[in-house]
C-alpha cells in the first residue's frame, strides 16, 4: 500500500489541483524519471534530503561530487559539512528483496573502503570528479564557496577524523523500499568497525502544474529491530557498546523521545565545548584548536593538523570518567608512531609526572598489533549536567589539556622528526 497521499494543491481562488505522484523507472534509454535523474536530483538539491530529521550533527549538506571511485564500486554522491563530517548516499529504486538486500550491502562496502582512506585519498578522489573547480585542495574550496568563513585546516582536520573512525552517515535513498527492510539488519550488524548512522528515505516525486517538481522526503525509521555495535579502544580497553531498539506498537513515541534526547545531548555538548573553547588558555600559541562538537569529546592534534597520528583525547566517557589522554592513532596506512614514541616518554616518566599536577596514568600496549600505549589522567565526576559537575569538568580539562600541550606535544614532535 502505498503510503503517501496525492498532495492537493488549493489556490486562493479556491481551486484545487490534485498533483500526481511520478513513477521511478530502472535505468532504460528513452526513461526521464530513472536512478540517474534521482541521483541528479539529490545532488543538486541537498535540502530535499531531510537529514534533520535524522541527525541533526550532519547538517548542513555540502555535495562535493558523485560517483566518486573507490575499490568496491563507484558512490552515487558523497555530501560534506563545513566541519567535516561526510555522508555517503545511494539513490537505489527497489524493486525486488534482492536489490534491497545487495543496495544496502553495497554502501557498508564503500564506507568501509574509504575508512581506510587518509584525506589525501579522499581529496584526491573529489578532485578526479570535480574538475570544474579550481585550487589546490578542491573539497575544501566547494565547501568554501558555500561557507566563507570555514578554516581550512579545520574542516581538514574534521574529514581525517570522520574517515579514520569511519563516522559516517549513510542513507539509501529510493521509493518503495518501505517492504522488506527487515534485512537490513544483518548487514548492519556485520558492520561492528565503523561508527555510522544509517538512514532509508523514501522520496515521492510530484509534478507540478506548470512545470517542476514537488519532492516529498519520508524518513523510514524504527521499523524493524536493528541492532548496532561500535568497537572502540579507549583508555587502553576495548570497549563495546551495544544499542538495541525494540519495534513495538509504542516505537513512535520511544522515537520522538530518544530523538529529543539526542538533540538535548547534542545541544548540550556544543555550547560546553563553546565555552570550553573561550576559557582555554594554552601557553602553546601554536596549538591548533579543532571545532567544537556535538560529541561528548573532542580531539586536539600534536602533530600537523593533517597527521592526527598523535592527539589528546579529550572529554567524558560512558562509565562517567573524564580524561585528558594522549592517544597515538594507528592503521595501516599510518607509521607506528606510538610504539616507538611511547616507551621514549616512558624513559622520561620520572620528569613527566613532576611537570603535570597530578595522577599520571601510564600503560603499555604491547601486542603485535598494539599502539605502543597509552598516557592520560582521569577523574570521576557526578552528574555532569548539574551546574557544580559543569564547572569542576570545565576546570579539569582546561588545567590538563593545557599541561599535557605543554608536556608532549614538543616531546612527540621532536620524536615523530627523528622517526
């Protein structure tokens, strides 16, 4: 059945126009409304895709290109945000389980694959399909277009991060995918090494009386149980966390509320890190400083803005600690900076310790595939929402984050240029 209704337009005169709803064909010759023209569509017009609705932290839309190349396949159009984060959108007509099932398959393949890209990867890859545009670093000069003010060093920095924790936002776009989503599920939970969020959005297309079109967005959630599991190695543990949403005939309601939980969060966090940013005094005048954010951390690099293989974690975790942590990011496609830096700061622990005021924890990560270790302080705070919590935290990073600049950055610096 389908779901929407023939929009009714009513003039002032009292006329009414019923709009009729325009059927998406497969990709023939001779076919307007095709996944081509979808795909053109969505690129052109962002604001059609209602991502607000789905995760606010992703907006605004920027589209930086379509079928941008990667190893399993080209990606229908890949949007950014000024402070980098990056959505990866497939324009897919539905028609079968089959191409449900191989749609939603194939866009977990392209995020995985660009997760191990650095941002040279990525900027090379926009720059092959947008040589319409001139300069140097291309993504960022179409996002500058649209928002003068972006630094480019920060939405830089903002790219690495979302591509080195594959935090992505992932949305299968189409018409008739409301049956059969229930297989979605398995792929997303096949998915534990990237930090996603997955959108299906239904759009109907009407044609409009005098030309053009009116696009109605639907945004399909909570209609099957998904199960989500993001891996993460903080403070030296891995730690799993687990959300389970159970479908029932309350879920609106349960949707509407964690929506608006999130949105509080989000909200939240932003003006903590705002103020964060305005009482941090760094005695380092050349510490770059990233966005604040709508997590509950941040991250500061050591390095230059474009090598986040040294940085200090920053912010509050799930169990209610919040650390300052010296964090040595390690993949394939990044030098093992930790594991020869970290037993370097250890020989110079006795010094270390006496240059931070207070509890230094330090442990070694000796395993094969191990990022040398890790160095952070730690303290437990009430609620952190609560107007005293608030302001002992503020304290507690500005002190910290400002000492361990003072302390490692040039020791991991001078390290990294030896290496």
């Amino acid at each position: 059945m389908n779901a929407y209704g023939d929009p009714l337009l009513i003039s002032a005169s009292n006329e009414s126009t019923q709009l009729k709803r325009v059927p998406l064909s497969s990709n023939q010759e001779g076919t307007e409304y095709d996944e081509d023209w979808l795909q053109d569509l969505v690129f052109r017009h962002p604001d059609s895709l209602p991502i607000r609705e789905i995760d606010s932290s992703y907006s605004p839309l920027v589209p930086l290109c379509r079928e941008m190349r990667t190893d399993a396949g080209p990606i229908d159009a890949v949007f950014a945000t000024p402070d980098g984060r990056i959505v990866l959108l497939e324009a897919k007509l539905w028609r079968n389980p089959e191409a449900r099932r191989k749609v939603v398959g194939q866009i977990l393949d392209y995020a995985k694959e660009i997760s191990k890209w650095s941002y040279n990867d990525f900027q090379r890859e926009v720059s092959r399909r947008r040589q319409d545009v001139d300069g140097d670093n291309r993504p960022y000069e179409i996002i500058r277009s649209e928002h003068s003010q972006v630094l480019e060093a920060d939405f830089v920095d903002g790219i690495e991060r979302s591509l080195q924790r594959g935090d992505f936002m992932l949305l299968v776009v189409g018409d008739g995918i409301r049956e059969g989503v229930g297989g979605i599920a398995e792929y997303l939970e096949g998915a534990t090494s990237l930090d996603f969020t997955f959108g299906l959005v239904e759009l109907a297309i009407h044609v409009m009386p005098h030309g053009g079109h009116l696009v109605q967005p639907r945004v399909l959630t909570r209609t099957v149980t998904i199960r989500r599991s993001v891996i993460r190695l903080e403070g030296g543990d891995f730690e799993l966390e687990e959300d389970t949403d159970e479908s029932s005939d309350g879920a609106e309601g349960e949707e509407k509320e964690t929506s608006e939980a999130v949105k509080q969060s989000n909200e939240y966090n932003l003006a903590f890190w705002e103020e964060f940013f305005q009482k941090l005094h760094l005695d380092d005048p050349e510490q770059p400083l990233p966005n604040p954010s709508r997590k509950s951390f941040i991250y500061l690099p050591l390095l230059p803005s474009s090598d986040s293989r040294a940085r200090l974690y920053i912010g509050s975790r799930k169990d209610g600690r919040t650390v300052v942590h010296l964090n040595f990011y390690l993949s394939e496609r990044s030098a093992p900076l930790g594991r020869i830096a970290y037993p370097q700061l250890e020989a110079e622990r006795e010094e270390i310790d006496l240059e931070i005021d207070g509890e230094l924890i330090w442990e070694r990560d000796d395993r094969p595939n191990g990022c040398g270790g890790h160095i952070f302080i730690e303290r437990t705070f009430p609620d952190s929402h609560q107007p005293q919590s608030r302001e002992e935290i503020m304290d507690f990073l500005t002190k910290y984050t400002n000492q361990f600049v003072n302390t490692f950055r040039p020791r991991v610096q001078r390290i990294d240029e030896k290496m």
